[in-house]
C-alpha cells in the first residue's frame, strides 16, 4: 500500500496524527528532499529509510515504487512541505500506481477537495473548487458556464442524493471528460471510481462525495504524432503496460484506441 502524506508547510506541530502514524508504520519512506525532510522525521522518532524522489528522476523512482509494493512493501511519499502531487512530484507515479492496479491512499489532508485531486489521478498541476451545484436550474446553468473551458481539473461536491442528476448536468455542459467519484475519503470504506462522463459510474450510493473532473482540453488538432509518442515513452518508462499507456492517452486526448496505438509504432 502507498501513502501520499500530507506534511507541516511551517511549524512542525501541524500534521496530523494518522500522517505521523503512517510514518511510523511505512517500510520505507520517499521525499523530495531527505535531507530537509529528516527534521520532521527526527522530531517525531521516526526512523525508516528515506529515499529521494525528485522531479527529475520521477520515472526512475516510479519503477522501484512500483516493484516494492508488489513484493509487498508499505510506502509513504512526501514532499518536502504540504502535499504531494500539488505542484510537486508524483503525478507519473500515480498514473503508474493506476495502470498496475495498485491501491494509493492519502493522509493527513484536511479538505475533501485537495485529498480527491491527490486520490483522482487527474491532472493536479492546475485545479479549480467548483463547491455543490445550485439547485436552481438557472444558477446552476449560470455557475457551470464559468468552469466549462478551464483548463484545470475541476472538483464538485456531491450530495448523495443528488448524484445522478448531477453527473447528467455536467455530461450535458462538459462533454465525455474524464473523471473520479472518490467516496468516504480517508474512512474505512474509502474508495475511487474511475469513468467518463456520460457513463453510470458503479459504486455504494452512501456516504459524501467529492468529483473530480478532467479541465477543458485543446482541439485535437493541437495534438501532434510527435507528442502522443513522447507521452507513450515516458508512460512505459514509467513502467505502465504499453497498452494502458495507449488507452489512457486515448482518453486524455479524445482519440481512438487504434490511432494512438498506430502512432505507438511509428
């Protein structure tokens, strides 16, 4: 099991007690600055391996991940202050954790928002609170329009009862975009529901919802051979199936399976 970690921003007292559990508990522990982040370690006895994971061995490190949590291992990921993922490293180890099917939680985010973007593993480099839809159809037309072209990821609360229609407004105003229903964040039942906009998402309708939903997407045309074939490489690099790899671009970009897979080959 993997751990993304939310920790102190400044004073080294604000972090949660399940966050320094975690800690405690984990194999082994990634940082994005070991060093800066052994202070916070040392001031709560916490004494596991720590090992880097920066940006620019993003994909190197997401293969060793990888193969440790499938022999087994517990491991915590953290930045050197906040969360991960949020404007620091981890969004390659997330779409690899996704393609292998292997579970990622996060702990110590006090905000439903912000633990769903981390949990959703949609884009978290740019994002946007859009709060509850109104119940008025006139206000909930007028708050949609000010999100339908942004390109950040989007994430709504969702009243349980209210989660059909709502899903159905937003396919009707955003289109087939990706998207997540996390559920129960941070609770025994936790769980994330992966579908696209437009289908019926299969989960337990209980408990509270938070969705996230892919951002506004560039015309295909702005899309070239050249990039699919980067972000394939850097996919399987990552250590993500060749075909997952081509499926999750398919999605991204809202193109056939079969071109993409065409360009894998070229």
């Amino acid at each position: 099991m993997l751990y993304f970690v939310a920790t102190p921003i400044g004073n080294l007292k604000e972090i949660t007690y399940r966050a320094v559990e975690i800690l405690g508990e984990a194999d082994c522990i990634y940082a994005e600055n070991p060093r800066h982040s052994l202070k916070l370690l040392s001031h709560y006895n916490i004494k596991k391996p720590v090992f880097e994971y920066q940006k620019f061995s993003e994909r190197q490190k997401t293969q060793e991940i990888i193969q440790k949590l499938k022999d087994g291992k517990i491991i915590a990921v953290i930045s050197d202050a906040g969360v991960p993922l949020i404007s620091d490293p981890g969004h390659a180890l997330v779409d690899a954790l996704i393609a292998h099917k292997l579970p990622f939680s996060a702990a110590g985010i006090p905000c439903a928002a912000v633990s769903a973007l981390v949990l959703s593993g949609l884009d978290a480099s740019a994002f946007c609170m859009a709060g509850f839809l109104p119940h008025k159809k006139a206000d909930k037309n007028k708050h949609i329009q000010k999100f339908k072209e942004l390109q950040a990821s989007l994430i709504f609360y969702i009243a349980v009862h209210d989660v059909q229609k709502d899903l159905d407004f937003l396919f009707q105003h955003l289109g087939a975009r990706r998207a997540a229903l996390v559920r129960e964040i941070s609770k025994k039942f936790e769980s994330v529901t992966r579908f696209t906009l437009g289908e019926t998402p299969d989960f337990t309708q209980a408990g509270e919802l938070t969705l996230v939903v892919e951002g506004f997407k560039l015309k295909v045309a702005a899309v070239t051979p050249e990039s699919i074939r980067q972000k394939i490489a850097a996919l399987v690099e990552a250590g993500t199936d060749k075909k997952d790899a081509v499926k999750m671009i398919a999605a991204e970009y809202g193109l056939p399976k079969s071109e993409v897979y065409k360009e894998s080959f070229d």
